[in-house]
C-alpha cells in the first residue's frame, strides 16, 4: 500500500492516518469539517490535499450512520482499488450498502477494537491500534486484493486481525463494548445528585466502572442507533439479574433465617457467576489470564516519583505486569500497585524496602 484516503478524521480516523503516515504511506485526509482535516493533518497524519487520481485503499471514518452513504458516494467516484469502514457495527451497514445495489467486491467491513473517552483529532495516537484485535468481515463477495489491503493496513498499524461474521460481531460488541459503556454511565448517573459527602469517599473501583462514563454522549447515541437490538438483549439479562439481586437483598433484611439464608445464597450466585465471567477475559497479549500478585508502596506526589519506582524494580530484575495508582483523598500522596508474577512479589517488596520505599499490606 503506497497511497490511501482517509474519510473522517476524528480519533480513529487520525489515528490510522498517523500510523500509515509513520510508515510511509502518502495519506489524504477528508471531512466534513475542513479544519479537522486541517488539524489532522498538522498532526502528521497526511495532507489534507485532495488525490490526483484513485488510491490504494478507501478508509471511512464516519459515524454508523453514514457510513453507507459515504461508501457509495466514494465508489460511485471511483476514489480507489479498495475501500473499508471502521465503524463500531458492521450489519447494519452491509445491509444498506446491498439495498443500494452496489458491488461490494472492493468493499470490507473492519473494525478496530480500540478507543478512548475523548474524541477528535487531537485525541488521536499513532500507537492507538497496536496489539488490540481488529475484527475484518469479509463476505464471499469480497475480492481477495482488498482483504488483503485490509490486512496490509492491520499490520501497518500493528493490530491483531480477528476474522468475523458481520452480525456475529455486532452481537460481541453488545456484549463487551456497548452495555459496558451504558452501565458505566448509569452507575455514573448515581452520582450527579449524590451527597458531597458520600462523593468525596470516591475510591478506585468507583473510578474503575465509571472511567468509560466520560465519553461523549453523541457519539455514543449514534453507535446504539446502530445496534439497538444486541444491546437490548444484553441489556434484557443484566436487568434480571438486577431484579433477583434486589430481591436477595431485601431478603438480607429479612426477620426471618431461612429468608436470609436465601437472600445471602443469591447474593453469593452472582458473586461467584462474576467472578467466573472476569476469569474468561484474556490477560496479557491475549493469552489466558495469569494471576498476579499486588506490591503496593506509598508514594508521593512529585515529579520523578513513579520513575523511581520502575527504575528500582528493574534493578531488581522484576517486571511490571500491570500498575495502578490510587490518590489519597485531601493529601498530596497515593498508592502504587505494582503487579507482577507471584514468584517476583517477595523479591520486588524486600527489594523496595532495602532502598527506602514504604510498603503497605494489599
């Protein structure tokens, strides 16, 4: 791939655009809006210049919504060889594309599974896509040249190409992206009108469910318009659950012990039905996940502090699996958990004590 037209230039689009811009391929960069495109391309994405003739590849960055209508207009143009979306559904689209009538042999549906809360150019990272699958959804219309450029784009923004039915996707998506996002915001919504006092007890596992929460919301209304159904569904079992955990919780507050002993018996099923869902989500590099063990040491809040800590745990021949940091509420201070590998816990923790690092109890 030596050329390719990026239509859209919002997080994903500028984003895909820095990475093949990176790797020198010639990027052009349309939007709506002019000075998105502008500002993209200022970035280092590409040119905001029009193409003198067709591209290798066709890359619509739209909303679900437009994403039909922008693909047809850029075939009807004859704009390249091959062309792809990257919206966030793949069936809806597909349907429109074939109740237009088009030939969709140049055309693929893809999906990058990577995102953030912010949105827009300025949010956008070359590194955005590396190592997150992206799902490609080829049907036995699609010519083997264009998904082979879908691949060629995959491993130039170094993701993991995942290979799925259209619908099959958008049903996964519900699952793992979609209800997430609204039930994220709904426990976030607790929130809005919540006692100042109870705010300021905010700890990590608040901050954990409700991190997706801060996304924007118009952006979100347009990816549900375009999977209502699936999310529905998924949406559909997580309130029976709700509904039977109420309902076992009301039982807890029960005079009687053989209620109690029910309320406390369903409250312990999802519970434990939880733990064995969280169990099934791949851990490093998407290998199956691996226990780790916690080192947490009290930091404080200044500059070269967490550098300090990774240096002093590479002296110690010890790698980092994971890290979190929780503040300190009212204090210029929080704590590091620094996962590793069980086998490394005690020799990171004694490590760290010998050169002056306070150790707390996880």
């Amino acid at each position: 791939m030596r050329t390719a037209l990026v239509i859209g230039t919002g997080l994903i689009g500028t984003s895909a655009a820095l990475a093949l811009a990176g790797r020198g391929v010639t990027v052009h960069l349309r939007d709506h809006d002019p000075a998105r495109a502008r500002t993209a391309a200022a970035l280092g994405a590409g040119t905001d210049a029009e193409p003198e003739g067709p591209v290798d590849l066709v890359i619509v960055a739209v909303p679900p919504a437009h994403v039909a209508g922008t693909l047809a207009e850029a075939i009807g143009k004859g704009l390249g060889r091959g062309y792809l979306d990257v919206a966030s559904v793949k069936g809806g689209p597909k349907r429109e594309l074939q109740e237009l009538g088009l030939d969709l042999t140049a055309y693929i549906g893809t999906h990058p599974m990577s995102g953030k809360e912010r949105s827009g150019p300025l949010a956008a990272t070359a590194d955005l896509f590396e190592g997150r699958p992206w799902v490609l959804t080829p049907t036995r219309d699609t010519d083997t040249e264009v998904l082979n450029l879908a691949l060629e784009l995959v491993a130039l923004c170094r993701a993991v190409p995942v290979v799925m039915d259209a619908d099959a996707h958008d049903r996964a998506v519900a699952l793992v992206s979609h209800t997430p996002q609204l039930v994220s915001s709904m426990v976030a919504a607790r929130l809005e009108s919540a006692d100042e006092t109870a705010v300021r007890l905010c700890g990590q596992g608040i901050r954990d469910v409700t991190r997706i929460a801060a996304s924007d919301p118009r952006m979100w209304v347009e990816i549900l318009s375009a999977n209502p159904g699936p999310v529905a569904d998924v949406l559909a079992g997580v309130a029976a659950d709700l509904d039977e955990t109420v309902r076992a919780l009301r039982s807890l507050q029960s005079g009687d012990d053989a209620e109690r002993r029910e309320g406390a018996s369903g409250v312990e099923d999802v519970l434990r039905r939880g733990n064995a869902g969280r169990a099934r989500v791949p851990g490093k590099h998407g290998a199956a996940p691996t226990p780790y063990e916690t080192v947490a040491v009290l930091i404080s809040d200044q500059p070269g502090e967490l550098a300090r800590i990774f240096a002093d745990a590479g002296r110690a021949g010890v790698n980092i699996e994971d890290v979190r940091i929780e503040h300190a509420t009212g204090q210029q201070a929080g704590l590091v958990q620094l996962m590793v590998e069980p086998s490394a816990a005690p020799v990171l923790g004694a490590s760290l004590k010998e050169r002056g690092w306070a150790l707390r109890s996880s």
